[in-house]
C-alpha cells in the first residue's frame, strides 16, 4: 500500500514536469494537481496570447519583485510583448523572496530574466550571478544614450553594465500647504534649519501627550537615514564605496533629528512612526490625513492621494540644503528597478531581446505608468502621458538635475545598513551619544567591502 | 539456548530496521547529503549559487568575532530561559483551571486551546495588528486602566516583551500535557494533605508539585530546543516592519529580536554568505545537542527522585 | 455555617471571574481577527478604537477571493494536506514502535540521529536539498511537498514514540510469546492503543501541511499550482497593507483549520495529554 502509494507520486510528479528555460512551448505544465481543475491551461492562454503556430516558439521566463496590482502590469507588458513578436514567449512570474531566486539559481533553474532594484543588481553582480549585458551592447552598437546617464550609472559596475533600467526612482519634499499657512509661512524651506524651525512650529500634540501632527519628517524611516542626511551634504559611503559613518553631515543631521525628538518625546514620537507605518499608503496614510506636515516620499504618493479621495493641499519641493551650503539642496538617493539577465539563463538571445524592448521599447512606459515611477528612459521625459501624472512633471525636472545619490559599490551593503539602522535606533532611544555611537559603527564596519 | 537468543535478537535486528525504514531511507535520500554538504560548507566562502572556495576555518572566526552573532545568541537565550518559564507557568495555571469540575468546563477549554491551532502567519499578523501604538487593542486596553502603552514593536525595551507576550497565547498543548499530568495526581494525596491541615497555597507546592515535576521538566526540554529554532514570527514581524525600502534594521529595533536563525537566515540569503550561515548552524547544532544530553540526564535524575517511572 | 458558605460562593465567584477573564483573553486575537474582517478599512483606523465594527461589511470577502484564484488553490492544499496527513499517519507510528517496542541494535543511534535532524535548521540544507530534487527532475511538482511526509517527521517520531514507551513491555511481550510477530503486535495490540496520539500527529501534520510557506515557494513557479498560503502572501502588497482585507483572507485561510479542530477536538486532546506523559 505505502510503496504504491510513493510510486503513484513518484509518476505524478513526472508527469507534471514543465519545461524549463529555451523549450519549445508546447509542452508546457499538465498539472499535478487534481482540485485544480481545467481553467489554468484557458487562463494562461488569455494573458499570454500564445500564438497558434508556436513550433519554433522560444520560452523566456521572466521574474518580477511586485505582487497585487502592479503584478498585473508587468502582465500586461508580458502580454504586449509576446503579441509584438513571434519567436520568443516570456512567461513572468511574481517572485518577491529573493530567496527563491538565490536557491533557484543554485540548481541551474534560474529565470532568464529577472526585474529588480539596481542595488540588488551591485550586490548580484559583485557574487558574479549576472550576465554583463555589455557584450550585447557593444555587439549591436545599442545607444545607451537612451536613458539618462544617472540610471546607465546606477547599473554599470566596474566599467561594465549589467542591467538596462526600467525606471527610475527619487525622493523629493511633500509639504502641506494649509499647515504651513496656519504657522505664518507661505514658501517651503530651502534649508534644514528653517525646515527645522516650522516643524517644531507645527508639531501639535494632544491631551494624551500623543502626536497628533507631526512636524519633522522623521517617518518614513528609509529618508530618515537618508535625504535628511543626504541634505547637510552628509555620505554613509565615500566614491571608492568605502564606509564613512564619521562623516560631518552624518553628524549634524542625527544631532538635529535628537534635538527634535528631545523636544517632543522620544515616546511620543515613536508611537506616532510605529502607527504611520502601520497605515502607510492607505487612505488613513499620516500624510493623507493632513497629519504631516513634511514627508520626503515618492512620485507615486499624488497619485495615491487622488485615488484615496484626500483633500490634503499639498505641494513639492526639493528636499532643503543647509545655510552654509544651500548647494547641496535637491540631494536625494537615486535608485532604479533594472532588468537583467542571471548568468546561467538558458535562452539569452530571447532575454535580451525581451530586456531592450521592456526597457527602451514599448514596455518602459507601460511599467512607468502603470506603477507610478519615473522613466528611465530620456524620451518619455516630455511624453504627455507621463507629463499628465500628477508630480511627476516636478519629480522629473528635479531628475535632471543630476543631483541623486548613487548606491556604492558595495558587496556587503545590505550588511553595512543594517548595522546603521541599529545604531539610529540606538541613537534615537537615548543609548548612546550620536559621536559614541557612530564611532563604534566606524569600528564594526571599516572591513566592509 | 543461546543460539535462539541470537537468533531473536537477529530477527528483532531485522524487525527493527524494517519498521524503521522509511526514516531510515529518507535520512539517507534527503538529509545525509544536505547535512553533509553545508558542513562542508562551513569551511568555504560559498554564495550558494558559484562554486565554494575553501577557507578553512575562517567562518567560525568570523562568527566569533561578529558582535551581531553574540547579540542574536543572547536573544536567543532570552526566548529559550526567559520565554519558556513564563510559558510553563502560564501553562500550569491554565491547567490548574481546566482540570477542576466546572460548568462550561470544555468551553473554557477550548477556548485556551484555540490560539495554538491557527497557522503561525496569520496569528503572527494579527498580533501586529494587536501591538499597533495608536489602533492596536493592547494599549487600547491598557488605556483603560490608565496606562500608557508602549510602542511595543518599535522600542527596542519592549520588543522582547511583545514576543513573550505573544508566546504565552500559544501554550495549548503544553496546557493539556499539564492537565493530564495534574489529573494523575491520585486523590488521596491531597486528602491526607489537608488532614495535616495543609492550605491552597501548601498543597500545590508540597503535593502537587512534586508529582508533575517531570513532566514539566521534558515540556521544559522540548520548550528549549524549540526555541533555539524560533524564527517564523520574528522573521514575519521584521519583514512587515521593515517599512518602505528597507528603513529599519534586520532584526528589529536595534537588532533587538535578531534571534540566532533569523541571522543564519540573512547571512545566507541577504548577504550571500551561506558558508558563515553554515558555520553558525553547526555551531549551534552541537550547543544545542550538549545541552538536550545534560537536560536530558537532569530529567532522569528529577523523575528518580521524584520516585516516578 | 452560613458564613463558611457564603465564603465558598465568593470564592467560586472568584474562580469564574479569573475563568471567563482568562478565556477572553486567549480568545482575543481571534476575535480581533473576525471583527477586523467585518469592518471597513477606515472604521480600523478610527479613534476611539471600537471592539465591534460600526457598520458590518462583508466586501473584504469578495475582495479576498476576488485578489487570488482562492478555490483553486485551496484545491492545490487540500490535496498536499491529505496527502501529507495520510503520509504521517503510515509511516510515523512505524518508526516510533521500531524505535521503543523492537529492542534492536541501532534503535538507539537511530533514535539520537532522528533528534539530531530536528536541531539542523532549514535555511543551510535547503540549497543542497533543492539540487537533488532538481537532480531528480521533481521541482516545480508537489513530489518535494509530500514526499517527505512518507519518511516521517522527527517531531512526530519522537511524539508517538514517547506515547509508546508508556506502554508496557509486557503486552507485546505476551503476545510473542504466543507467536505473534511484531507486524501483528503492531496491527492488533499497538495501532489500537494509539488512536488518540495518531490523531494528534494529524492534526499537526494538517496544520503544518496547511500553513506551509518556504517549501511551496521555494519549490513551486507557476502559479496554477500554488497553496493557499503562498496565495496568502501575493495578497499583502509590498507597500501597503489593507487590514481589514488581509484579516478577511487570513479568516478564510484559518477557517478550515479551526473547523477541523472543533470535529477532533475531543481525540486531539486526548492524545495530545498522554503523550507528554511519560519522561
């Protein structure tokens, strides 16, 4: 009974082996499974389109880091793609445990093209996982001059490049026009002393000792340890991506963000973060609620607020400089979501084919639109669909100002920050000193690479 | 006579390997291979997917000298000394409940029982949701009494708190096993007991104690051993945490619930380091395998005293 | 006379306050999740926080199915659960009666071996792992989901086994010596007694079965195939998370469990409270 038993499994389970990598698509997915029904095989052909003839048919398996409702737009790209052309079929897959990804390229099984953020890109590349799309480059003399030169950057490590980018991703100043005017200000801050000066102004608590408006732009988190450092003109990493935490603007940054919370709670101040994360980007989102009068955010946050009803009166603005160096206003990190193609990808003639036209083809707009992020991509920049966004004319003119800060090339980077946000969590909980604790954080990480 | 002994105990041989051998062929299919294989591991600098380069015994260097491995064995620590206990008394006093004759007896039981049957990753969510500063029903509640919550999740003194909290929602089974052991207790004991003139208070300590002990000292051990592996919630917790691109650390708030698998985890996967994971793995296998043997001999030792089996 | 009773009432009134406290406490977070699911995304967020929903709404449901193919991927766990229940079922008293009621040489290194394997954690074996089952051809199938179930689970073995080493010897011994062999002591004296304990073991390996995450998604890439767990996942975006939505769909997604538990509750309690027993 038992043996049989393992050998009927033994027999399902061949029987539901799919093809895998440059196969020809006929003889994809029987499914083991006998709940699942019969609709999987219709379903699939509707979203993918495959054509009738597919004899000669290459399959490209694609994996993407999104899920829900910007999942379907990859599939939508998908789709437009596989109805452009005849001799690949990408099949894309929502895959957003990079562990999955890992274990997979450790047996061969690996995707032939994967979508994800240039840093993981640095991080693939330095444990040699990716194919240099250099060669293809060169081969077809393709212009690269097509993206701006900031996202060619964020992808070409150690003279070569690695990935094409799909979009491109900044950070710029939201502020709340009515809380401004209710403190006496009409224009936003040009520097961090007098973004300072309003935002204690404006914080207001209630009759608990609870923050009900809060003032410095302390949440999110991520421009906590970032734009608000990146604006004193302070690096965590020096050009050769070298860690630097004892860096000045470092310093003077964490002292303004501790003199805040000293001002307000350190209590307070965390009950109101923990809850603002707890509902971000929903419609009861701290900023959506006119609950900040700061937020460093994204390009996609307009388009939230209108599709969440709220009535905020909001505006943008470069994230400040400093008064002794009113230059460094508009620092903000600069990231992309690049497309690239692991080494032991078994179809890479199709992968490339597919990688260009995502990202300098029909699909970058597609992507840019229909998940909120800026382009890549230099001709889409006065395309009046995207001008037509709401923020995005403002966060594109701020793009070209070049100003964005590239991630190191750095191997242990993911390493590196996470002993950075322990030591601001440290910092911020009074345990330590900011020069105390930075300098330990110099010792802990100095072998870094 | 001699000759048919062998000859049984030669049958029983062969018994005993059969009966066995489904695990037996499993472990040598599926286990001795990976076992091996991230032993040897550990002595190389492996990014799990190109070929490992040896090192020799570089990676247990580097554990010994990496502060965050001796943080997240100290958390660890915590959950398994700290954690447990709570736990096992929570457990004890529940048991004490449940074991008493009462109207709605099996309803109250369930309802105890019920946290320890839903799957860990929707729990895990819902205590999130439960531990939010402003809208979770914690600080809710504790709003009543005049209390300031916490903001548990996010300050590092509480985040600790939160997962022992947490932990003593989960102690069903080790409630049943407890109920089962009080309901042995015979009788007559606690009448004798209170013949002597023995209270609530003395009779627990000096009758009741005494005869559970070993029972509780294995949930104990087991406890113990398990939470050398506890991973899943904290790793659900920092993961919905961690906030937009990454903006707080990998193990909580100053690294404060970075348990010991959670690190192996990133190490391996995060930081593509699967050769210091390994070495942290083995390391903590023959930790935890000293101490299941010195555990395992205490409880002999307590059950003899105790007079039991 | 009347003050001793009095004094019994108030101190049972005691107990069953502590009682019914106790037991909204632990009932709590399930609650929590059930209200949640009824309410609307803003009444969540809405200070004065409120146990019951203002206005009871049933959208997050049709949202929650509507998200991910729900019926189809609870097809696709059912269909690993019940294959992984029957798996521990065969195999897993097995190896416990070898292990405490066949006195052989080797029960004892097999014994140590099968606690050793549950201390290695899974994050160091899973990549060798997934090459022999690639080697094998047998990624992207339920083989590596339920397979593995048919060798027996080390936590299991060790349950079952401790639930027979409080069998007496003498029973299996007395049936021997009337020439029975062990696979009729086992069928006939062993498998009887263990009734409740083997329904702990299923009621375990249903829950594990059931809640499952790093297997299928380590194992499994194309969606057609996917468990309700990993489909539970997809559903919490990146950025966001919709509470209300997620408690619904986590609600749908404990439902069946809760459920089977109400049905075995009695024998599950029951096994479970003899197995710890003995030391």
């Amino acid at each position: 009974m038992k043996k049989k038993l393992v050998g009927t499994l033994f027999v399902l389970g061949m029987a539901a082996l799919s093809a895998t990598g440059c196969s020809s698509s006929e003889s994809t997915a029987t499914s083991a499974a006998p709940a699942a029904g019969e609709n999987s095989a219709a379903e699939e052909a509707n979203t993918t389109e495959a054509p009738a003839s597919g004899e000669d048919v290459q399959v490209v398996t694609f994996w993407y880091n999104n899920t829900g409702d910007e999942a379907k737009v990859y599939e939508e790209a998908i789709a437009a793609y596989n109805a452009s052309q005849s001799k690949y079929k990408v099949e894309g897959l929502s895959v957003t445990d990079a562990q999955k990804l890992i274990v997979s390229m450790s047996s061969n099984e690996a995707p032939d093209v994967i979508k994800t953020g240039n840093q993981s890109i640095i991080q693939y590349t330095k444990n040699g996982l990716l194919q240099s799309v250099q060669e293809y480059v060169d081969a077809e003399s393709f212009d690269t001059s097509v993206f701006s030169e900031q996202s060619v950057e964020a992808n070409r490590i150690d003279g070569d490049l690695y990935a094409l980018p799909l979009d491109a991703y900044t950070i710029q100043m939201f502020y709340n026009k009515t809380i401004l005017e209710e403190i006496g200000y009409t224009e936003p801050p040009e520097t961090m002393e007098e973004m300072y000066e309003m935002a204690v102004k404006a914080t207001k608590l209630d009759a608990n000792g609870n923050i009900d408006v809060l003032g410095y732009p302390l949440f999110p988190y991520a421009s906590a340890r970032q734009e608000l450092i990146y604006g004193f003109g302070g690096r965590w990493w020096d050009e050769n991506s070298k860690p630097t935490p004892l860096n000045e603007g470092v310093l003077d940054s964490l002292t303004m963000n501790v003199a805040y919370r000293n001002e307000f709670g350190g209590k307070a101040l965390d009950g109101f973060i923990g809850t603002a994360n707890t509902n971000r980007y929903t419609e009861q989102d701290m900023f959506f609620q006119g609950k900040q009068l700061f937020r460093l955010d994204g390009s996609w946050l307009p388009t939230m607020m209108e599709n969440f009803g709220s009535d905020v009166d909001w505006g943008i603005t470069l994230i400040p400089g400093t008064e002794e160096h009113p230059e460094y206003r508009g620092s903000a990190r600069f990231e992309t979501d690049s497309i690239a193609i692991p080494i032991m990808a078994k179809c890479k003639e199709g992968a490339w084919d597919f990688t260009k036209w995502l990202c300098s083809g029909d699909g970058a707009k597609i992507i840019d639109l229909g998940t909120g992020n800026l382009p890549a991509l230099k001709s889409l920049y006065d395309d009046p669909d995207v001008m037509a966004v709401p923020g995005f004319p403002e966060f594109i003119e701020a793009l070209e100002l070049g100003k964005g800060v590239q991630y190191p090339q750095m191997s242990d980077y993911d390493e590196y920050m996470n002993l950075v946000n322990a030591t601001l969590d440290s910092i911020y909980a009074g345990n330590e000193e900011p020069e105390a604790a930075l300098q330990a954080l110099y010792e802990q990480s100095k072998d870094f690479e | 006579m001699k000759v048919k002994k062998t000859k049984q105990e030669r049958k029983d041989f062969l018994y005993g390997l059969l009966f066995a051998s489904p695990w037996i062929l499993g472990f040598l299919a599926f286990s001795v291979y990976p076992l091996l294989s991230s032993l040897y591991y550990s002595f190389t600098e492996f990014n799990a997917v190109t070929a490992p380069k040896w090192v020799g015994l570089e990676n247990f260097i580097d554990v010994f000298r990496d502060p965050l491995v001796w943080k997240s064995l100290r958390n660890t620590l915590f959950m398994a000394f700290v954690s447990t206990p709570i736990n096992l008394m929570v457990a004890l006093l529940l048991a004490c409940i449940v074991v008493r004759n009462f109207k709605g007896r099996g309803f109250v039981r369930t309802a105890f029982f019920l946290p320890s049957v839903i799957p860990m990753v929707a729990a895990t969510m819902v205590w999130i949701w439960m531990f939010d500063p402003t809208y979770g029903y914690i600080n809710n509640v504790l709003a009543l009494f005049g209390i300031s919550g916490p903001s548990w999740l996010l300050d590092a003194r509480f985040t600790k708190w939160a997962l022992v909290l947490m932990g003593t929602w989960n102690t069903g089974t080790t409630m049943l096993v407890c109920m089962a052991a009080l309901q042995s207790v015979p009788q007559s004991y606690y009448e004798s007991a209170e013949i002597d003139g023995a209270g609530v208070v003395k009779r627990f300590f000096y009758v009741t104690l005494p005869c559970v002990a070993h029972v509780i000292v294995y949930q104990a051990i087991l406890s113990i051993i398990n939470a050398f592996q506890y991973f899943q919630q904290v790793y659900i917790i920092v993961t919905a945490n961690a906030g937009v691109k990454g903006g707080s650390a990998a193990g909580g708030p100053e690294n404060s619930i970075l348990m010991y698998p959670l690190y192996i985890f990133h190490n391996a996967f995060t930081y593509l380091k699967m050769g210091k994971a390994s070495a942290m793995a083995w390391l903590l296998f023959l930790v935890v395998a000293v101490l299941t043997v010195v555990m395992t001999k205490v409880t002999k030792k307590v059950t003899e005293d105790a007079g039991g089996e | 006379m009347n003050i001793l009773l009095a004094k019994k009432k108030g101190k049972d009134l005691l107990f069953y306050l502590l009682v019914v406290v106790l037991a909204i406490i632990f009932i709590s977070p399930f609650m929590v999740m059930v209200l949640t699911a009824f309410k609307t995304n803003s009444d969540a967020f809405t200070i004065p926080v409120k146990l019951l929903p203002r206005e009871w709404v049933l959208d997050n449901f049709p949202a929650a199915f509507a998200a991910i193919p729900y019926f189809k991927y609870m097809g696709n766990t059912i269909f690993i659960t019940a294959m992984s229940v029957v798996g521990q079922l065969l195999v897993t008293p097995l190896v416990a009666y070898s292990l405490s009621k066949i006195h052989w040489k080797g029960a004892d290194i097999i014994s140590g071996l099968v606690m050793a394997t549950m201390m290695i954690p899974i994050t160091v074996t899973m990549v060798p792992l997934y090459k022999i089952y690639s080697k094998l051809g047998l990624t992207n199938t339920y083989v590596p989901l339920i397979l593995p179930t048919f060798f027996g689970k080390a936590f299991y073995i060790v349950i079952v086994r401790q639930f027979f080493s409080g069998v007496p010897d003498s029973l299996i011994e007395a049936a021997r010596i009337d020439g029975a062999n062990h696979f009729i002591c086992y069928g006939k004296i062993a498998m009887p007694l263990c009734k409740p304990v083997l329904t702990t073991i299923g009621i375990y390996a249903f829950l594990d079965a059931w809640s499952d995450y790093l297997y299928p998604l380590i194992f499994i890439t194309r969606p057609e195939k996917y468990t309700l767990s990993l489909g539970l996942q997809q559903y919490m975006s990146e950025y966001s998370v919709d509470w209300a939505r997620l408690m619904a769909a986590a609600l749908v997604f404990v439902l069946p469990v809760v459920i089977c538990f109400a049905i075995f509750q009695k024998n599950f309690v029951e096994g479970i409270a003899t197995s710890g027993l003995k030391a």
